[in-house]
C-alpha cells in the first residue's frame, strides 16, 4: 500500500505531478495543494 510524502498515511490511492515534484500525495494532501497554488495566485 503506497503511503503519502506528505503526510505519511498509508492509502489506496496516490496522486502526482510537476508541483509535487512527482512524489505520491494522498487525495487530501494533494488537493490542498492545489487549493493553495490556485488561490495564491488570484
């Protein structure tokens, strides 16, 4: 089971790409990502 870089649970599924430098993110992690980059930028 992969577990997240971020915040180190284990899960079923991870998430990637260029703004996490291609380690595995967990759903939650990876959409405060997100959240964040977009929003900083309005």
């Amino acid at each position: 089971m992969p577990s997240c870089k971020n915040c180190r649970n284990d899960v079923s599924k991870v998430y990637d790409c260029e703004h996490t430098k291609f380690e595995e993110y967990c759903k939650e992690c990876y959409t405060e990502l997100h959240y964040y980059l977009t929003e900083k930028n309005k």
